[in-house]
C-alpha cells in the first residue's frame, strides 16, 4: 500500500509523540516509507473525532501499520497520541483494524508487545490472547530486559 507523503507525515507525528523513548519501538521515516512500498503492509489513520476523516479536524489522532502473509496479518505498529489518550480512540481504532483484516479475508491476527504494556488490556477486550513469550527479549535504553509476549486472534470465517 503506498501512501502519500502526507500520510506518513501523519504517522510520523503520531509515532514521534507516542512511544516512549527508553523502549527503541518507534520506527523512523525511512523505515515506514520502505515498509509501505511493500505491497503487503498497509496502514489506518484516525482523526480526534473518531473518523477517518483527517481533512476535516487537519489532526491525527493515531495510526496502525499492518503486514499480511497468505491469511495472517501481524500488526507491527499501533498507536495514540498522548493527547488523545484515554477517550476510546484506541478501541475504535484497534475494532477497524480488526474488520478490515476480516473482511480482507484473514485467518488470524497477531502482534508481539513489551510485558506489562497497558496496551495488553486494550487487546485482551478485543479478544487477543497470548499465544507465546519470549522472555527478556527487549532490552530498554538503561540495559533492563522485558519479555516479549505474542498474541494473536483467531477468526472463524
Ligand atoms: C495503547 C494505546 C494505543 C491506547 O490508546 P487509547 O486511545 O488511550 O485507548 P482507549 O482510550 O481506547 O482505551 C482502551 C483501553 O485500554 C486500556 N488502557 C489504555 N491505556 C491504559 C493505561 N495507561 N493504563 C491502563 N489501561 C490502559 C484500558 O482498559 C482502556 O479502556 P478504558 O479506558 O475503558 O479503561 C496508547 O496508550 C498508546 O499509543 N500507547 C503507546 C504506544 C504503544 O505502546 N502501542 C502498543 C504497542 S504493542
């Protein structure tokens, strides 16, 4: 999926503002243009309101980015704004992704995130459950170990 410069201005933004440093997990431009070049990863913006809509509001609320594989979609990058945090956005966010990966014809969804990641939460309402732990596999900026956990959401299409 290729996006306009303008969308990933949009993502960088976000992703700039969104995930704390001392985890290394933000993606820099060059990776995110590479990534979309590739005819397998796509992304979703949302704006304050909830839409899609980003003309409208000229702000963006946050972003996922996603790869698919034959029927599996893993989803590599997922993020709110600070600002924006807290209001549900990441709900109607994380639901479109989910419907979008559905109705694209997907199996299965999957992510890989830090343990103790509020996020966890968020993943575990929209059905994620944890498929596999890595432990100590991130390393934080002061040297600090966490353990990866992977999980993922089956469909039964
Ligand atoms: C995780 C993230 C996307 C959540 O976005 P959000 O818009 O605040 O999410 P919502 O308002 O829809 O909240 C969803 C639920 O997640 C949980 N949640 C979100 N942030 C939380 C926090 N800081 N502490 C505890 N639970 C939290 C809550 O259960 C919340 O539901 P509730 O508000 O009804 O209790 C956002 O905090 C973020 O961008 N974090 C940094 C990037 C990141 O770590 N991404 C995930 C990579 S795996």
């Amino acid at each position: 999926m290729i996006a306009p410069p303008d969308d990933i201005d949009r993502i960088m933004t976000v992703m700039e503002q969104a995930f704390p440093p001392e985890f290394g997990e933000a993606w820099n431009r060059r990776q995110v243009s590479d990534a979309l070049c590739l005819g397998n990863c796509r992304y979703g913006l949302i704006a304050p309101d909830g839409t899609e809509d980003l003309l409208t509001s000229g702000e963006t609320a946050g972003f996922f980015m996603s790869r698919a594989v034959l029927d599996e979609e893993e989803l590599l990058l997922f993020a709110i704004a600070p600002q924006y945090r807290r209001m549900g956005l990441g709900h109607v966010l994380l639901k479109r992704f989910i419907q979008s990966a559905q109705d694209g014809g997907m199996s299965r969804v999957f992510l890989e995130m830090r343990r103790d990641n509020p996020a966890g939460v968020l993943y575990a309402a929209h059905g994620f459950r944890q498929i596999g732990l890595r432990p100590g596999y991130y390393r934080t900026s002061n040297g600090a170990r966490i353990d990866a956990i992977s999980q993922e959401l089956t469909f039964h299409n």
